[in-house]
C-alpha cells in the first residue's frame, strides 16, 4: 500500500530559503532510499514563510525505516535550527492510484479505472 505524506510548515524570521538550501542533501540522500517514490520540500511562491513537504512511499515499512533513521533525524535537527511553526503534516494511505487524464487525455476528478 503506498503512503503519502503531505503538508505546510512555516519559517519565521526569513529562514525558509536558507533552511530549503541547508537541508536539500539530505533531500537528495532520502530519494535514494528504498521504497522512496518522491520526496520534495519546496517553498510557497505566494508566501515568504510557507513550505510544502510531499512525500510517497512504496509502503509503510519503508517510510517507517525512514522515520528511524539518520536523514530523517538529520532533517529535524535542521529544520528545527530555524523555528518552525504552524506545521500541519499528514500521512495518508492510498487505495488507487491512476492518472489524472483519461485516454482520451481528458481530465478527470472520478476513478475510471474502477
């Protein structure tokens, strides 16, 4: 079952741009890790505070070997260096998964593929 995480943080103080720069090899590092289908911190074009974190995950056990280990660890050191706040992250279980467009190239908000 895949899993996704999904998600805002914010930086205060003008860091975002520095803590996205300090933490984007341990960004690089985590997509090497097995069962890591995406893993992206960006930031909010709208917002100067405001970052989004995406990730998905073939399955529970690798984002749980993931969650007990050094990038992740790493990662919340680094991010926590710079006072975030207002972090609203999620995990979600994902029970289909098809494309967005039909093949037709038409897009579409049901799951036709059912």
């Amino acid at each position: 079952m895949t899993v996704l995480i999904a998600g805002t943080l914010d930086f205060p103080n003008g860091n975002r741009e520095k803590a996205l720069a300090e933490t984007a090899k341990l960004v690089d590092d985590t997509r090497a890790q097995q069962g890591c289908l995406h893993y992206v911190w960006s930031a909010d074009p709208t917002s100067t505070t405001r970052a989004y974190v995406f990730e998905k995950w073939a399955c529970v056990e690798d984002l749980a070997a993931h969650l007990a280990g050094p990038y992740y660890q790493n990662m919340l050191a680094a991010l926590g260096s710079y006072g975030i706040a207002d972090v609203e992250v999620a995990k979600y279980k994902v029970a289909l998964e098809e494309p967005v467009y039909d093949p037709e190239g038409r897009p579409r908000a049901d799951f036709f593929t059912e």
